[in-house]
C-alpha cells in the first residue's frame, strides 16, 4: 500500500514493477488497463480513512473512430447528427474504477465512453482535455494527427504530467458541483504517453488526498512503466472480445 503524502523513490520503483507486469497473460488492451486502474485504486491507500485514496480512476486511450468497437460508434452516432468520418480521432475511456458503483464500468459512463475529438477548437472547448495535452507538452494537433516524421520522437519522449494540485475551483476541472465537492475531489493528476501507432494513453487519478508536485512528478516514471504494460496491444486487440 502507499501513501500519496509520503510517496517515496523506492514506492515509485516498487510500483513501477508492477505496473509493468500487469500485461502478463493479457488478452487485450482494455484487459490491461483495466488491471491498471484496479491496481492504483486499491494500492493508493489515505491513511487517515483507511479507504482508496482516489475516488476514481481512468484509463483513456485515442482510437480512430472506424476502428472503434460497434457499440462505442452506435454511442458517438446516437448523440451527433452527423456520420462521422473513419479517421475521426476519439478519446476513449478504456477502464474505470471508483467508489461509486456506476463508475465501475466503462459503459455505465453517461458522458465519457467515446469522446470526439473533432478538431483543435473543439478540444479548446473541453478545459480538462485541452490542458491535459498542454501539460503533457504535447501540441493539439500532434494528438489529432500526428506527423510521421516526427512519430518517433514523440513515441520515445518522457511526457510530463498533468496535474491539478488544488481541484476546488479549478477551471481545467468540471462537474464541481456535481463530482469535485461532494466527492471530497482535492486533486487531479494525469500521465501517460504516446504510442508507436501514434495514440495517446492517459490514466486519470481523482484524488481525496492532495497531491504535492514533487509526488506528481514521480508518475511520469510509473507513465513509462504503464505503457509498457500495454505496448504489446497497440496495433493488436485492443477491446475485449
């Protein structure tokens, strides 16, 4: 178990470990990153409560529209007027874990299964995304499509984080009133990276226990140890059978 408060390096080796491993025996991503979400929600301990530290966990990964599963296009098409083209990329909820129930599967999630990602403005237009790319340092438009020239050294890069030490009032975190107070939501930290096939993977921590930088900072290790748990899946099966 560890204690976001006193987070160490030897917790981040420990924990990178074994994030690396959970790809072992897996079938598909989304098997994967569900072992991921799981790990982190149970590991991730508040000392004070004795209860999961993260109120909720999420695994996100940008997928192509038409390589999409058919119910997540039945999802996207049911709530736009438009077809949408093949080539549309969306961000993709993959895995989810959290104290409530309903946040227990992915699709039970009203508003975040499959989430378009039109174009740069649109992606302006949703505060949490647009600056969840911002801090990883990356450009919109290497996210929406990325160059091939410079695949590999987006691929090979070490992304910073994105984090949100203080969530209250935080305008890069929505549904306040909704989710963050009632929650007890004190944090927000995001990492992950990009992938050979020019994807992004995002896992998304909702803590009850504020995060300080210097422990934020730490994740960008476990980042790299997380998408190496899910490389072997980036151009095979990605959703369960």
């Amino acid at each position: 178990m560890y204690d976001l408060t006193k987070f160490t390096l030897k917790n981040m080796t420990e924990c990178g470990a074994d994030l690396r491993k959970l790809g072992s025996g897996a079938d598909s991503m989304e098997e994967v990153s569900d072992r991921i979400v799981r790990y982190l929600y149970e590991q991730f301990v508040d000392e004070q409560t004795d209860r999961p530290a993260f109120a909720l966990v999420r695994f996100f990964k940008t997928h192509l529209y038409g390589e999409l599963e058919a119910s997540l296009q039945q999802h996207l098409t049911a709530a736009s007027p438009d077809q949408p083209s093949d080539v549309l990329k969306c961000l993709t909820l993959l895995a989810t874990v959290g104290d409530q129930p309903a946040w227990n599967s992915r699709y039970a999630s009203e508003g975040h299964q499959v989430i378009p990602l039109a174009s740069e403005q649109i992606v302006a237009q949703s505060p949490m995304i647009s600056q969840l790319i911002k801090q990883f340092g990356l450009e919109t438009s290497s996210v929406l499509s990325p160059d091939p020239e410079l695949l590999v050294d987006l691929e090979q890069k070490t992304f910073n984080v994105f984090h949100v030490p203080a969530a209250i009032a935080s305008p890069y975190v929505p549904a306040q009133q909704e989710f963050v107070i009632p929650c007890g939501i004190q944090s927000v930290l995001g990492f992950g990276g990009m992938l050979p096939s020019g994807n992004i993977i995002a896992v998304i921590l909702f803590s009850k226990v504020p995060i300080s930088r210097n422990t934020a900072d730490m994740f960008k290790t476990l980042a790299l140890n997380t998408k190496m748990a899910v490389l072997p899946f980036d151009r095979g099966t990605i959703f369960r059978k």
